[in-house]
C-alpha cells in the first residue's frame, strides 16, 4: 500500500515524499481512509506509531480540497494536553501542509499570547492548542470556534488523566454540532469510550499497534538497588556505560530537580522538564538534550507525554509509576523505528507491587539485576508508600507538634492544587 493509494492530493504525496516517507504505518493506513469520507473516527494507537499523520494528513486534504475564500476563520481545531505535544503537531501540521495554501497556529500556555493573539487574527485554517490557553482566548475574545469544521482530541487518555475533562466539556460547547470528530487514544478503557459516546457521532473505531510491541523491541532491565542508592546508582550506570543521551523518569517535579541537581554536581550535563519549568525552560532544556548538549533529561510523566526523540537509546525509571500502562509509555520513548533501545527500572523494596503489576500488564518477567555496593535493603518494607506518607513519619506526638503538622500539610496541600491548577491552565 502507498499514500497515493489512499488518495491525499498531490501536494500532500509530495510533503511526504520530502520527508522520506514511503508507505503508511498501519494506523495511518486504517484511519486515513474513513477521515477522508468524513467519517468520525476513534482510534487506538501508542505514541510512535505515526498516529499524527493518521489524522493531520486526511484533515489538510480536506481544507485544501475545499477551501474558504476572502477570510479565513478556524476551521480546524487540535487540542492537545500539553505544550510539547502541541508544538509537535503543530510542525508536523506545518511541514506536510508545505505546498498548500493553508494556515496554521499553535497556542499553549507559558509564553506570552500577544503573538499567538497577533497570528490569530491574521487568518488561520487550523489551530493547534492546549484547553488552557484555548478557553482563555476564547474567552477574551480573541479567537472564536463558531467555523470548526472537523475538531480534533489527541491523546484523549491523557487529558483525562490530567483532569482536562470540564475543559473539553466547555470547549464542545463553543463549536457548532454539525462537524467531523476525530479522538486518539492509547487506550479503549471505560472512561475513554464514556467521552468518545459524548463527543463522536456513529464512530469507526480503528486500532493499531506497532509492528513490535515495546517488550519485543526494547531490552528490559531492573536492577534491584536500596532507595538510597539510586543515585549514586544512577550516575554509575551513565558514567561507566558513557551514555550520551538517557530520558529519565521521575514521578515528582521536586524529585526531578534534585535529580538533575545531583546529576550536574557528577560532572554529568542534565535538564529537568516539568509542570513548574517554564514554556522557555523546558524548550530550551528539549532542544538542548536532542542536540547531545545535554546528556541526561530527566522528566516527569505528564512533561514528557508526546515528546518525539528519534533514535533515544537509553531510558531509566528512576522510579516506577504506579499506574502500569505509564510504564509502557515511557519505554516506547525508546526502540522506535526499527532501532535498538535499553529501559532500565531502578526499583527498591516499596515498588515490589509496582513491578509486579507492570510485569503482569507486559506478560513479561524483566531480568533482575544487583550490582555490587548497590545492594537491596534487605530491613526495608515491600508496601509501597503512599503520598505524604512520609511527611507524617517521626513527627512529634504532642498537640502542638499536631497542629504544626496539620498547619504545614493544610499549605502543602494548598499550593499543590494551585500548582496542579496552573499546570492546568497551560
């Protein structure tokens, strides 16, 4: 089969024959023709398996084959949950869209919007945006969604997962009924088929997995080691393998800054990406590590969702997640397109469970590795830490030391939400 074969333009076949590509992935193959035929569409697909061009492609096609003259309002809309992705999709909307006469844009929160306001209102056939800074335009009024034509919801388990639910409520309601709908999504559970029944109208559903599954093509490695030796096991591992470019997974922004910290006081470049780094921040630390500047990026899951590192060789799970399915995630960072790629797992005696349910998600058993100096804690609990819990330990059992407690956790709590808040918003 061949992009011709599905039927895209000519201009369209000749973006993809610049950027070297021949034949469509299966998700491409399977999507791109029920899109063209103005079909809604759900559709599961992993990141890394060209889900991008399974909808950007048939939806460049359709605006150009039927264009607006005189003005142009937004026609197209693509919400993303995060800026990094939206930037992504926003560069490949621009790069197979190279020899039409369409427009395009991208708004995410963390940088000023005067100039996204400013492009806006030049005239634009798609948008690219982040809920946050969509509903804060809108609501400026400085974009309208009153001409969307086909509307767009990429990596839909995500935005549920980060909360984004009453945003794209509010965002439907801003747009006519009457449009083409396309929803991806790395996975089919309950609450993603729940949203795709609210928003799409008699869906194909399509699904596509890559080639080779992440547990075929990744070598899996977990090393056994004490919680307060990942460190210093950490910067073992990158100094003596002299590895040159590793994405490390932390769950907290506070853990990945001391990380990274402690990483440069090694002597080894590192950068850090998270929800408090700003837009400037964290596409100045991105850039820097796919141009080898930097050695390490360490990333929470949230940040690094949608980031599209070609040919990554190494990934580390400082820590696990404690949702399986986001081990997957960050693994398929690596061992894309046809090359080899490590994960490696550092997992202490509270990530037992953990472990377990990732190897029962892959059906796979990871080999275990010691290394020597670095040894388990052999006193130290398999339960697995709840949030805070730590915060309450060896604290104080008086009164006073309790409303101290209760004090500090009553302002923790407090600027977390206002955190999670802003993350939001942008």
């Amino acid at each position: 089969m061949s992009f011709k074969s599905l039927g895209l333009s000519e201009p369209l076949l000749r973006a993809i024959s610049k950027k070297g590509y021949e034949t469509p992935s299966p998700i491409q193959a399977k999507a791109i023709p029920p899109v063209l035929e103005g079909k809604d569409v759900l559709a599961s697909a992993q990141t890394g398996t060209g889900k991008t061009a399974g909808f950007t492609l048939p939806l460049l096609h359709y605006l150009s084959e039927n264009p607006k003259q005189k003005f142009r309002p937004i026609r197209a809309l693509i919400l993303t949950p995060t800026r990094e992705l939206a930037a992504q999709v926003y560069a490949n909307v621009k790069e197979y869209s190279e020899f039409l006469n369409l427009r395009s844009a991208v708004i995410f929160g963390g940088v000023n919007q005067k100039p996204q306001i400013a492009t806006i209102r030049q005239g634009i056939d798609i948008l690219v945006a982040t809920p946050g800074r969509l509903i804060d335009l809108q609501s400026q009024g400085a974009l309208s969604l009153k001409r969307i034509e086909v509307f767009v919801l990429d990596e839909a388990d995500r935005m549920l997962d980060m909360g984004f639910l009453r945003d794209i409520e509010r965002v439907m309601k801003l747009m006519p009924e009457k449009r083409q709908n396309l929803m991806f999504s790395a996975t089919f559970s309950k609450e993603i088929k729940k949203l795709a029944y609210s928003i799409l109208n008699n869906p194909v559903q399509v699904e596509a997995t890559p080639e080779n599954t992440a547990v075929e093509v990744i070598e899996q490695k977990v090393y056994r080691v004490a919680k307060s030796k990942k460190t210093g096991l950490i910067i073992k591992l990158i100094s003596d393998g002299n590895w040159k470019q590793v994405l490390v997974f932390t769950r907290t922004k506070h853990g990945a800054n001391r990380l990274c910290e402690k990483m440069k006081k090694a002597g080894i470049s590192a950068a850090a990406i998270h929800g408090n780094k700003s837009q400037g921040a964290r596409t100045k630390a991105l850039a820097g590590f796919k141009s080898s500047k930097i050695r390490v990026l360490v990333a929470t899951d949230i940040a690094a969702r949608g980031l599209d590192i070609p040919l990554l060789p190494h990934v580390i799970n400082f820590e696990l997640p404690n949702i399986s399915e986001d081990y997957v995630h960050r693994i398929g960072r690596t061992g894309r397109a046809g090359a080899s790629g490590e994960a490696i797992s550092l997992v202490s005696a509270d990530e037992t469970t953990y472990l377990r349910d990732i190897q029962k998600l892959i059906d796979t058993k990871i080999p275990v590795e010691i290394v020597e100096g670095f040894e388990p804690d052999p006193n130290a609990s398999t339960e697995p830490i709840k949030q805070g819990q730590n915060a309450n330990r060896n604290r104080g059992r008086n009164s006073n030391s309790n409303k101290s407690v209760k004090s500090k956790n009553s302002n923790r709590n407090k600027n977390r939400n206002r955190r999670r808040n802003n993350d939001k918003r942008n």
